[in-house]
C-alpha cells in the first residue's frame, strides 16, 4: 500500500490562527444558517400560486398600497411545505418580455442572505408574471417609522436598520447586482425576529441598462435627471435619504435637509423623539455619513462596504434582539390568522376539483342520515325503485368520472321527489364545477344545506363554487363557517 508521509511542521498551526479561523466560520454560519435552510429557486405553475393565495383573495393582500397598486403582493401559504410566502403579481404590461423576466427572476433567485427578503421562485405563464419570496410578519419601515401606534423606533433600532441595509447592498454588490429599483422605506420589511431585511423585488429590473426608475422628483439622484440612468452611485443616494428619514423620522426632501447641515441646523433634522436618546457624537457622525452619499457628483459618494465600516461602530446595544428594540412580540406575527381547513376545506379552497372528488367518492353517504332511513324500509313502489336506481347509476357514472352522465341520473333521482338526500346534491354540484357550471353548483350546494344544515360538506362546496365565480371574499367566509361547523361536531 502506497505510504505518504507529510512534513510535521504542516500539522501545526499557531493558536492564534485556529481561533481566528473558528470565529470566522461560526458568523459565516451565524449569518447564512437561515438563508441556507431556503428552499432553491424554482418555478411556480400558476395554479400553485393561486391555491396558496386562496385565488389571489383581497384579504390577502399585504402590500401597503392596497389592490389598486398596478402591482400587488399577496400572503400565501404553500401547504405542502409549511411555508408562508409573499407573492408580487406583476401588471400585465410590466415585463412583456417573458424571457427577460424568467432571465432577471432567475438571477436575483441565486442570492441568499440574512439581510435579504430572499426570492424563492416566479412564475410566468401567458401574461402573468409573479415573484415568490419570503413572508415578513413584521410590516416595513415605513409603518414603523411614520405609522407607529404604541412607541417610536428607538436610536439604537434606527443605526441597526442602516447597518443591515448597508450589509444588504454590499452583499448584493458583491454578487454583481449593485443596481436597485427606487430604494425607499417601503422596500425594507421585518422578519419575526424583528430584523430588519432588504425586499428582493428592487432588484429586479426592467432594463439592464438602468434606465428603470420611479420615485417623486424630489427625492431622485441627480444623474438620474441629467441623464436618464440609474449607476451603483445612485442607489447609494437613495440611500442617503433613507439616512435622512430614519434621523428625522418624516420624508424631508435631500435639497431641504443639505441647507440645514450646511447652515450647521443639523439638530433641527433630528426626530423629537430621540431627544435625549443619542449622543451628540454619534448624531453628527450619521448626519455626516448622510450628507456624503448624497453628494451632487456620484465620485463623492461613498461605497456600500464604506458605508458598512462607517456604521459598525455605531452600534450601541448590539447584544440587544431587534424584537425587543421594536416592542414585536418574538416570533409573533402581526397579521390575521388562518383558518385550519380539513382535507375537503382544504381541497375547496385550492378548487382543486380531483381532490374533492376523491374525498366525496371515499366518504360517500355516510353523513347522509335522508337516504339511510329511506334505505331502511323493505318494501318499494315501482316509483321509488326506480328512483333509487337512478341513484345507483349515477354513482356508478359519478365514480367513473363520467360527469354529464351523473348529472342526468342525479336530476332525474331528485325530481322524483320521493325521497331527499343533500350528498346527492353534494355530488351533482361538483359534476356541475367539473363541466364550468359553478351557478349551478352553487344552488346545489346551498340545497344541500337547506337539508343539513349543520352539514359542514355543504359549506365547502359552496365555497369552491363561490371560489369558481370569482367571489373570493364571499368564499373565504363560508370557509369559515364550515371549518367551525366542523369543530363543533368533534367537540360533541
């Protein structure tokens, strides 16, 4: 066997080396644990995504800018996967390049940071186009800056949000993706460690040149208006007026602010909230850090690392968690909770129609108390025989998936008004949403409620009709009232 014998002196590293190299990968893993644990990016289909936002329902909405946006991001949940997601559905007219779109989503989809609401996916299908990324409980910047209701961002939370922010475009510089959309205090969200995190959806752009950029005139960098172009230099201005913001707590115009720090005013910027909370010293630096990336010349501008290494000692309570610095409750999310749907809700909501046949298939008329009675007696009219074989074929037809078949057995079993069974009618609805007849399966639905009314089934199936005629709203709370409807019965 072959012997490789190695110099001895290569087994010795000094002490001071081995810490050093233990420190450094501890905060690598420290820092990229959870962006680690992200799923890969991949693509949706369409009706994915459309299941996980209960059909882009207006509840879920969760960007600021309500349902009139020209662009929306929903809240979703992907079931299979126990995971919230933020999904951003784009107007038909904002990428008609597909290709491009699927290149731009693909490119930010290899980014993974701490610092960053991470893109998990997209999807493009005909006209749609829509991004996947984490879910943020924790509202943005914006809300907790200007919007707050119980206490204000303290000194300490305000440094900690520029810092991360400035890590987020260093990191993103280094990965070769030093342009971004219209930085503003929308575009920065907490995550339920209260951690302040840099929306993925800025880097997407439009146009690989830069000449894609849409913010008030007042707060735009200067070349942008000289030229047309946005450069790596103007992100570090926009930059700057979020400096600005988070020292004054409002949105003061650059030009405004510059004229105060030059007349040496630069107190009168300061937030009125934080008398008393900062030092002097740390209060000029920021102002300085400030008026420097918003230079006229881009040259005078300093870099995302510079702007790291400036903000790093600034950092007061840095043993303190974001959640407690903000007040947020830890691992608490502020929005509304979801119902807990059973495997038919579940089904319904998803309008996934070949599962909820499976469903009614394999429980077939177990709940239905009318036709066992009807079942019981021994002795049948030529009528009701006939009738009752009418139910037969149609659930022979209803399991073969022979649906215009079922329909007509079902009708004819109910016309015959001898006996009544509300699974009948469960049945028939969901051979009319098979055949895009969601009117008609409605009604069934909500007959077979008039016979059971306590019939959780029937609530469901409304739901997945009223999902089909595009009554989302409406949907969700039927939803509701057969999940609850459900609880009561196992709690008898």
């Amino acid at each position: 066997m072959l012997s490789v014998t190695f110099p001895r002196k290569i087994c010795y590293f000094p002490q001071k080396i081995v810490k050093v190299a233990f420190f450094f990968l501890f905060v690598c893993l420290l820092e990229n644990g959870s962006a680690d644990a992200l799923p890969g990016f991949r693509e949706f289909n369409l009706d994915q995504l459309r299941a996980a936002t209960s059909g882009f329902c207006t509840d879920n909405i969760v960007s600021e800018h309500g349902e009139k946006a020209p662009n929306v991001v929903y809240k979703g949940r992907l079931v299979d996967e126990d995971r919230w997601i933020a999904v951003k559905r784009f107007n038909r007219s904002a990428w008609p390049d597909s290709r491009q779109f699927l290149e731009e989503a693909r490119a930010v989809g290899q980014l993974r940071s701490e610092r960053l609401v991470n893109l998990i996916g997209c999807c493009c299908e005909g006209e749609e186009r829509l991004l996947v990324a984490e879910f943020m409980p924790n509202e943005t910047l914006s809300k907790h800056l200007f919007h707050w209701e119980n206490q204000p961002m303290k000194w300490a939370m305000r440094v900690r949000v520029a810092l991360y922010l400035a890590q987020a475009l260093d990191y993103c510089s280094s990965k070769g993706r030093a342009l971004y959309h219209d930085l503003n205090t929308y575009r920065i969200l907490f995550d339920q460690d209260g951690n302040p995190r840099l929306s993925c959806f800025g880097l997407m752009k439009n146009s690989r040149d830069g000449k894609s950029y849409s913010t008030n005139l007042a707060f735009t960098p200067p070349e942008y208006l000289r030229t047309g172009r946005v450069i790596p230099e103007s992100v570090v201005y926009s930059f700057g007026t979020l400096l600005l913001d988070l020292l004054s707590g409002k949105h003061i115009p650059p030009s405004h602010a510059l004229d105060l720090i030059r007349g040496k005013n630069f107190l009168m910027l300061m937030d009125s909230c934080l008398e008393g909370h900062f030092s002097n010293d740390d209060g000029t630096e920021l102002v300085r850090l400030a008026s420097r990336c918003l230079q006229y010349e881009p040259r005078e501008r300093p870099n995302a690392k510079s702007l790291v290494a400036s903000l790093t000692p600034l950092q007061k309570e840095a043993e303190v968690p974001s959640y407690t610095l903000m007040g947020i409750p830890h691992g608490t999310a502020s929005t509304k909770q979801t119902i807990t749907l059973t495997p038919l809700g579940e089904a319904c909501s998803r309008l996934d129609l070949t599962a909820i046949h499976e469903i009614l298939e394999k429980v077939g008329y177990k709940d239905d108390e009318g036709i066992a009675n009807e079942l019981s007696f021994q002795m049948w009219t030529d009528q009701i025989q006939e009738t009752l074989n009418s139910k037969k074929r149609g659930d022979a037809a209803f399991r073969a998936k022979d649906f215009p078949t079922a329909i007509e057995c079902y009708t004819h079993f109910i016309d015959g008004g001898t006996m009544v069974s509300p699974t009948v009618f469960a049945r028939r609805c969901l051979c009319y949403l098979l055949s895009d007849m969601p009117q008609e399966a409605l009604g069934d639905a909500m007959q077979a409620q008039v016979i059971s009314p306590d019939w959780p089934t029937a609530f469901y199936l409304q739901a997945a009709a009223l999902f089909g005629l595009g009554m989302n709203n409406d949907a969700q709370e039927t939803l509701k009232d057969g999940t609850n409807l459900e609880a009561k019965k196992h709690r008898n």
